[in-house]
C-alpha cells in the first residue's frame, strides 16, 4: 500500500467510528484530497459526510473549499451518484436543503441507472425530501403544469417510474404524495409494460405488513385511469417542514448500513411473474 492509500484510510476510520470532526480536520489539513475517493465504491469525503445524517459535517466540507475551483455535479462514485443522491438514501434532510441552495444543478443530474435525487428520494420512502425537492423555489422545480419533467419521472435502464420504486419499496405514503403532486403518474409502464397499478395487485405481502387498510384504499382508487384534480401548493418559506406528511414511514434507523448501495436497479427490480402468463 502505498502513502497516498495509506492517508485515504484516515477520513475513511474517522467516518466509519462517527468521528466527524476527525475528518473535517484530516480534510482542512488536505483540502487537495477533498475529491480522492476513500472507500472501494469511490465515495469521496462529500459522501461520507451526508452519511453522518448531519448538515454539519458536509457545511464544513463546502467552507473548507470556499474561495477555491470545485465542482459538485462532477462528484460521483462508482455508480454515479452525486452528494445530493446520497443525501436522499440516507435521508439527509438539512445535507440535501444546503446541497439544493449552493448547487440547485444536482437536482436534475442522474446516475448511471437514470435515476435523479429525486426519484433516489422516492424509491426509499423519504416522503419529507421528496416534497422539497418538488416545491423547492422556481428556478429549481422540477415539475411543469403539475407534472413532474420526464427526466424524474423514469429511470431509462428499465423504464420503472417513481411511482413504481416507491410502491416496490412499499413506501405507500410518498406513492400517495406522488400522485397528489403529479395524477398521470398512474399510467406509466415500464418496457414490459407494467403500470404502478399492476405492481401493487401482484404484493399480496404488502397487505399483510400491517399498514392501514385505508392507505392502500386511496392508493389504488389514485392509480385507477381516472381523472382527478389535484393542485400544486407551492411551499411558502413560513411553513414548518415538519408534520407535513405521514408517519407511516418512520422509525427507519440511519447508520452507515442503513441503506444499500450500488444503485436502485440491484434491489428495486418488478417482482417475478409480474407481466408474464
């Protein structure tokens, strides 16, 4: 190993034992080192700082390159996920609201499977983000006439729509604060022409998993072809964040091994014998 992989260990321990500030120092002592990969899935020291679930650590990071040449956007790993992809997996609200603010750009890149922050935010049930990110201020909305851009509304690897990962994840509040947001998401199909609809018939699981009856009541009767009306709210900048969506989802933990890597096309596939006679 040579002195270069050596140093690359120590924001990596420090981040891995939660000793944040630990490697907030390694990194004003080493700012070059900012965006050298530490771990085997190239995240760099901006990514393990949205892992901590605390704005700080990345704050520190952002001022620790105040006044010098980065780029945000260019900053990915291994699956092409930028900072503000890993602030939504990991749930990181205050990381992703100062992310959106000093580079609103990252809302509209995708990774390697297609998938925005957005979508990324939606597929594991971050309801709260998923509603900053569709109300966050003009010059960054994401949707137009109350329908999301198709760059968030599917992935291109396979053609799973939003609303598709986050019933698969069976997150079925932010399926129905999707729907709330943007009504014609129901009748997306992916390239085997499977709509959420069907998804949602073929998880007899989900039914049993002890979630109120009246959520899948409403979820189904939104994915039905029918047509509603549903107006987007724009979030005032005196309204409290919290209390805003449901609590279905909640009591998730966030560890450093709470969410799984490598991209939502691993583990959000469509269940077998869907789409099949």
């Amino acid at each position: 190993m040579d002195s270069d992989e050596m140093i690359q260990e120590t924001p990596y321990i420090a981040a891995m034992n939660g000793k944040w500030q630990h490697m907030i120092d390694y990194y004003q002592e080493n700012p070059d080192y900012l965006y050298s990969p530490v771990t085997l899935s190239l995240d760099t020291g901006f990514h393990l700082a949205v892992h901590s679930n605390k704005e700080q650590p990345l704050k520190d990071l952002l001022g620790i390159m105040e006044g010098r040449e980065f780029s945000l956007p260019a900053t990915r790993n291994k699956f092409g996920n930028t900072v503000l992809h890993e602030a939504t997996t990991y749930g990181n609200y205050e990381a992703v609201r100062l992310l959106v603010e000093c580079c609103p750009d990252l809302i509209s890149i995708t990774n390697k499977y297609g998938e925005t922050p957005l979508f990324t935010a939606a597929a594991f049930g971050e309801a709260e983000i998923v509603e900053f990110l569709i109300r966050s201020k003009p010059e960054q909305r994401v949707v137009y006439e109350n329908n999301l851009l198709s760059i968030h509304r599917q992935r291109w690897k396979d053609g799973l729509s939003i609303l598709g990962a986050a019933i698969i994840g069976q997150h079925f509040e932010t399926a129905l604060l999707l729907l709330e947001l943007d009504e014609s998401l129901h009748s997306l199909k992916d390239r085997k022409g499977i709509t959420a609809l069907q998804l949602l018939a073929q998880m007899p699981s989900a039914f049993e998993s002890g979630f109120p009856m009246g959520i899948f009541e409403r979820l189904i009767y939104c994915c039905l072809p029918v047509r509603r009306k549903v107006k987007l709210q724009e979030e005032t900048s005196g309204q409290s964040r919290k209390g805003t969506v449901g609590d279905v989802e909640s009591g998730l933990g966030s560890s450093l091994e709470r969410k799984p890597r490598g991209g939502l096309l691993n583990y959000f596939k469509v269940p077998k014998g869907i789409g099949h006679n």
